[in-house]
C-alpha cells in the first residue's frame, strides 16, 4: 500500500481522521509501514498534527490535524454489509487509546456514509475496552431510546445522530497521595471532591465550587484564554502522576437546583485529555464526570430540564436509567485553541448505570485526504523540528 485515504469527521468538536480498510488492506498497510521502518504511531502524529496535518484551510476551527486517528478494520464486501467493525484508535500524539465515544460516533457514521453498514439494529464495534455497539439515527429518532429507525433516502441530507452504548462506569486508578495533597492546596476550599472513574479508559474528575480559575461562571465568556491556559497548566501535571496517563476533567455548577441550592442543577466541565491534550469536548469524559457528580450528591436535576447554555451546538443525552445533555457555548477567540465548555444535567434518579447511551451529532467535514506513506519520514522529521522549536 502506497498511499492512505482518510477522511475527517467531527463529533461535539471531537475531530478524528478515518480510514475504513478491510482486514487485508490493514495487513498490506502494516506491511508497507514496517518496510519503511514506522509504525501507526509514526502515522498519527504526522497526520494529527494541528500545523502541519491533513487538512484543507477552509475556515472551520480545526482546519488541519485531528484530536485522534481511526483505523475502521470490516470485512464488507459488495454482496452485504459489515456485521462488526474494529476499531484501532490512536490519540494525536501516537499513543494507544482504549476507546471513545465521540470516535466511535465518527467511525460509525463514516462507516454508514461509505456504506459499509446500515441501520435498524446496533452494530458491534470492537474496541481496546471490549465491544460497544452503534446505531445511526435519522432526523426523527435523533433523540428517541432504542433501535434506530430506517433511514429513509431523503434524510441524508439531514443532520444525524449515532447511538452509542458505553461501558458502564466502573472505578479507576488510584490518586496518588501526593497528587491529592497537591490538588486539595490548589483548590482549598473551592474543592468539594475528586475521584476516578473509567468506562474502558480512565478519568480524574475533579468537582470545584467554581471554575478553577476562581472566577463567576458569568465571567467565563470573558476571560475564555485564561481558563484554557489553566486547564492546559494543571491537566499536564495532574497527567504525569499516573504511569500510563489519564483524562481529567474539571466540573463545576452552571446553576443551582431551584429546590436544593447546595446542589448544581446543570455542571460545566472542561477537559485535558491524555495523547491529545485540550480539547472541545470529551464524550466518555462527560459521562464519567456527570455519574460521579451524581453519586457524591453534587448535583442533580428533574428529568427533561432544557439547557440553556449559550448560542448554537450540538446536543447530546445519555437515556435510559441515564441521561446526559450538553450544549456548547463558543467563547471568543477560540479559534484553533481546541478549547470549549460543555453543560451536563443529571437527572433526578439514577438506580442503575449500566450501559449509559451516548447520542452525539456527527458531521462529515473533508473526504479524500490522501496521505502518501513514502512521505512520512520526512514528515517526522519536519514535525520533530516544529516541536522542537517551540521548546
């Protein structure tokens, strides 16, 4: 294999480039990368790089690069559809990642786009945190529980929604006692908890009074440069003290429960994510941080309590026993920054949370990024030099 086409999808600002390969094309690829003395790793980084990355300028946010890179692995021919896919999921600094939820939205749309699977019932999708299954949604049933329903011809050009059952929340690592100490002297009082959590791949959240830069949440708009350095600053070293790396989320109210002020009614979070850095959003982040927020009483909500949380984006809800419903707010100048916060509301009663479901919008953005694998050494080397230089 000379050359790699991927294409670029988008899930809650989550940007991943794609390329769906059959088992044999996977062989050839590893084959024609092993000659050349790389690995998929090598791929990933060059590809996902924000500067110098696939990508066109077409002024979109992330015009170059990727959050993470995605190898759909399926045995569909031209006769039927593929009954299960695998995924391969890589972070844009090379390293391995166990899962996703908002890659898995974008793999399985891209797959449905290229019609390598269809609707109706949930498709498995095998990944490093054991198999997880997707269904694609039409404008109709965007937001109802269960099998999606046919997606009819004329739907295509609607916006659509994928489906995807996550692992239920299980514990995570241990924090460190050195960490813990750390973090309780930053934050004092403003700290009320924080914990792990991992739905195939592991989370820190860490619940504050107020966003961790101490200011009101009416500020945020405001002073959106200064969060971001923030979260960039303390989620780097919070990262470094576990051996294989770990997502944090910081979370904080929105607003209060109009019953219970002690209580936040929604929460906003903001997300350092291991291999990738700041990013928009964090699909699995945001269910790990909303069901722990929940089960140490810091927030809840009733049921169907709309959000409020500024102009535009998407929207997504964990049904079921569990529901999850975020909105974007764009703050000023963020262009390029990788950097957004998301509202999560919980609802009133949770007795069970096994197999929360994701429902995420998942956009195409750019189709036919070619990547000539002759090419990535000197890629490497160039993006060494750039990473080198900004030291």
């Amino acid at each position: 294999m000379d050359e790699l086409t991927l294409a670029r999808y988008e899930a809650q600002g989550n940007d991943f480039l794609i390329a769906l390969l059959t088992e044999r094309e996977l062989r050839d690829l590893d084959a024609s990368l092993d000659a050349g003395g790389l690995t998929r790793s090598d791929v990933a980084r060059v590809v996902c790089g924000r500067h110098r990355g696939l990508g066109s300028q077409r002024g979109h946010v992330h015009s170059k690069g990727a959050d993470g890179f995605v190898l759909g692995v399926h045995k569909a021919t031209d006769e039927r559809w593929a009954d299960r896919i695998r995924m391969h999921l890589l972070n844009a600094d090379g390293s391995v990642a166990e899962t996703s939820g908002n890659g898995l939205a974008c793999l399985a749309m891209a797959s449905f786009d290229a019609r390598i699977i269809g609707t109706g019932p949930s498709i498995p999708f095998d990944t490093d945190a054991g198999e997880q299954r997707c269904s694609v949604l039409n404008a109709d049933s965007a937001r109802l529980v269960g099998p999606a329903a046919p997606i009819r011809a004329g739907d295509l050009a609607q916006r659509r929604s994928v489906e995807v059952a996550m692992n239920p929340v299980g514990p995570g690592p241990e924090i460190p006692c050195q960490l813990e100490e750390r973090i309780r002297g930053t934050f004092g009082g403003d700290l009320f908890c924080l914990g792990t959590g991992s739905v195939g791949n592991p989370h820190l959240v860490i619940a504050l009074a107020r966003p961790p830069i101490g200011c009101d949440c009416h500020e945020l708009d405001d002073r959106a440069e200064e969060l971001a350095a923030a979260v960039s600053k303390l989620g780097r070293i919070y990262e470094s003290y576990f051996s294989t790396g770990i997502n944090v989320e910081f979370v904080w109210p929105y607003s209060s429960h109009p019953l219970q002020p002690e209580q936040a009614w929604a929460l906003q979070m903001s997300v350092w994510e291991r291999g990738a850095g700041l990013t928009v959003s964090c699909g699995s982040g945001s269910v790990v941080a909303a069901t722990l927020a929940h089960r140490w009483g810091f927030a809840r909500s009733p049921n169907d309590v709309p959000n409020t949380a500024g102009d535009g984006g998407t929207e997504a809800h964990l049904p079921s026993t569990y529901r999850v419903n975020m909105r974007t707010a764009p703050f000023p100048g963020n262009s390029g920054s990788g950097f957004d916060y998301w509202v999560l509301t919980v609802p009133e009663h949770l007795e069970a949370f096994n197999r929360p479901q994701l429902i995420v919008e998942a956009e195409r953005i750019e189709t036919g990024l070619t990547m000539r694998l002759d090419q990535t050494p000197l890629l490497l080397d160039d993006l060494v030099a750039t990473t080198e230089s900004k030291r």
